[in-house]
C-alpha cells in the first residue's frame, strides 16, 4: 500500500466506504418491509445526532489540532478520555430504554439490544477512521472499510439467500462487519499511546469540553435544520413522502460521504497551511478541493439530466414520479459542493461561533415555514425549504468572513 499514492488511495477508500453504505440502504429497501425500512431510517437518524456530538466534541477539534501537536502519543490518550465515555452513555441508554422505555416505544423495542451495539461499534469505527485520515494514514482507513465492507457484502448475501426479513438480524450484522476494522485500527491506534501529564490532559479537555461547545450546539441545530422537514413530512404529507425523502437523501448520501471524507483528510492540512499564511491557505484550497469539486458537480449535472432513469434503476417504477425531487436535491448538493471552501475556512479559523450562529439562523428558518412548506406544497416545500435552508448558512458564512478581510474569490481561482 505505502507505494500507491494517498490520494488514490483516498479515492478507492471513498469509493468503498460510499459504496457500502449505498449497498446496504439499497439492499434494505429490497429486503425489508417499507415499515421496517422506516424503522431503520428512523434509528440512522438519531444514530446519526449522536455521532454530531462525537464529531463536535472529539473530532472536530481533532481535526483542526492533530497536524500540529507534536505529542501525538500523549494526545490519543486524551482523545480516548472525551471519546470512551461518550460512547459508553450512548451505548447504555438503547439498553436502559429496553429496560423501562416508554410505552410509545413499544414498536421500537425488539430494535435496542441489537441498536446498542451497533451505535458502539458505529461511533468507535467513525473515530478511528477520522483520525487516521487525519494523520495521513490511508492505508489503515482502506483496511479498516475493505473489511467492513467485505463483512457486510457477505452479511447482506446470506440474508437475500436465507430470505431474512427482520431488522434486527441485519442490525447485528452491520454492527459485527465492523470488528475486524476495529481491531486493525484499534491495536494502531493504542500503539505507543501513554498516558500525558495532568497539565497537559487539562489542556487538551478545555480545548474540546470548551471551545467545542459552540460546535455542539451547531451540531444539534444543524441535525435539527436536517431532518425537521423529513421527521415532519411523514406527520404531515404521509408516510409514502417520507420514504421518497429517505430514499433520495441514501442515493444522495454517496456525495455527503465523499465530502466529509474529503473535509477529514484535507483539514489539518489547511489549517497547517493557514498558520503560515493567509495566502499559503488559499493556494491549498485551490490545489486540495479545486478538481474534486468540478468533478462533483459534473457528476451531479449527470444526476440531474437522468433523474427519471436514475431514480427508477436503482428504486422501482413507483419512485418515477418522483424525479423531481432528485432534481431538487441535486440542486441543494450543488450548493453544498460551490460553497464548500467556506466552509472549512469558517472551520479553519476556529469562529466557531459564527459556526453556531449560521445553523441556528437556518434551523429558525425551518422552524417557522416547515408546516406552511409542507402543507401547501407537500414534497416540493420540503426540497425547498432544504434549499433555502442551506442558502441561508452560507450567506451567513459569507457575510461574517467578508467583515473578516477574507478574500474569498481566490478560493475559486482554479
């Protein structure tokens, strides 16, 4: 592995991890019922606020301190203090919750034991592969999604042979396709790692319990501005509109993955960049993001031109009158994909208030138009309010590192 180059690697480690988490939302659309489908998307949809706040409190600032601390030892230490207690709280509660839940939990019930290790194994294998990517170490992120992806092909084949038709068989599965990658990555990870000095830990815990605040607090908003449209569309416009939501957002989920991948490995490098220079920052941006961008958006303008058949391919003929809102949320993620520099540079230089101040501004938007949006134009208010949810974050962004001198054409200059 060390001779093929990091980028490309990279690329073959997208292009797994994407793609395994494709293959089993569309093997589940065809495996499940649509309510046991629903159950799933509904526990992907918590699973994924509780992996915000990992993401806020440990991965976030990882990712902005880990390309220059030179302890690296000593600082996987005070990353497992944040991260350890964390998962163990979101793992126990599905079990408390099996244990004395409330009755309208009933339906959800059989799903907790198997949802608590999966959540376990989720967030621990979500860490690890940040912080690899992180620090350059492609090749253990490759290992770690090619045996998980190997171990959820198999899962998921045995399940369409057997004619398995439970979620919580398959919740067992996906939580057990990550082990092996967990034990690769894990006796990396612990290799070397010793325990720091008191002063040191207290450094590293104010950094991320304290200045990630403001990212947790933009985790949960952004997670709420996300999926009110969605949680509230099956209440209001029914369930069938929801599932065409969830089943647009896993075809869309490929690009979100990309992104994130893209955003973990190329941060520290920016912000390495940025602690020499301004102008040192703009030209990593353009060198680091410049053709991932266009090749995204040309991959999106495909997307758009051959909705209907795209939609049909992959789903069935009943989705086909439905391209319209791929369409839509094709025009959401090119704004996602234009607007995306700013984005790490808001991350860059650490105003993580402003951060906050965006979503928030965002998730008022959605919290004040979501019922009109939905009841007067049912899945088309809900793909734009999403739209104009997203424009607000980024005028928001523009603005406060406009007041900041930043020059932010020369983000573009490819």
């Amino acid at each position: 592995m060390g001779r093929i180059p990091k980028q490309l690697q990279l690329i073959a480690e997208q292009g797994m991890f994407s793609g395994t988490g494709f293959l089993v939302n569309i093997a589940l659309v065809k495996l499940l019922s649509l309510e046991q489908y629903g159950r799933f998307a509904s526990l992907i949809i918590v699973v994924y606020l509780l992996l915000a706040v990992v993401q806020s409190l440990v991965v976030q600032p990882l990712q902005v301190h880990v390309a220059t601390e030179r302890r690296d030892a000593d600082y996987r230490s005070v990353l497992l203090v944040v991260l350890l207690p964390l998962v163990g709280l979101f793992s126990v509660a599905p079990l408390l919750l099996y244990v004395a839940g409330p009755g309208w939990m009933a339906e959800y019930r059989p799903l907790l034991p198997a949802s608590a290790g999966y959540v376990a194994a989720f967030l621990l294998s979500d860490f690890l592969r940040k912080y690899f990517l992180a620090r350059g170490r492609t090749e253990v992120v490759v290992g770690m999604t090619g045996t998980y992806l190997l171990g959820v092909a198999a899962g998921l084949a045995y399940g369409a042979y057997a004619g398995v038709d439970d979620l919580v068989p398959y919740l067992l599965l996906l939580g057990a396709a990550f082990v092996p990658g967990l034990l690769l990555g894990g006796i990396v990870y612990l290799r070397g790692c010793r325990l720091p000095e008191l002063a040191f830990l207290r450094r590293y815990l104010r950094i991320h319990l304290l200045e990630g605040q403001w990212l947790l607090y933009a985790a949960v908003v952004q997670w709420l501005s996300s999926n009110l449209y969605v949680m509230t569309s099956g209440l209001l416009i029914g369930v069938e509109a929801l599932g065409v939501l969830r089943f647009v957002q896993t075809l869309l989920g490929v690009i979100n993955i990309v992104l994130q991948t893209l955003e973990n490995y190329v941060l520290p490098r920016l912000s390495e960049a940025y602690r020499v220079s301004v102008e040192q920052y703009y030209r990593s941006a353009q060198r680091q993001l410049g053709w991932y961008q266009l090749a995204t958006l040309a991959g999106l303008g495909v997307l758009f031109v051959f909705a209907r058949e795209v939609i049909v391919l992959v789903g069935d003929t009943a989705f086909a009158p439905y391209a319209f809102v791929l369409r839509g949320m094709v025009l959401l993620y090119g704004v996602i994909v234009i607007a995306y520099p700013v984005r790490l540079l808001i991350r860059v230089t650490e105003l993580n208030r402003s951060y906050f101040t965006a979503y928030l501004a965002s998730f008022l938007f959605s919290l004040v138009s979501y019922r009109y949006l939905l009841g007067t134009f049912g899945v088309t208010g809900a793909v734009a309010g999403l739209i104009v949810n997203q424009l607000i974050l980024q005028a928001t962004w523009l603005v406060v590192l406009h007041k900041k001198q930043f020059k932010l054409w020369k983000l573009y200059t490819w």
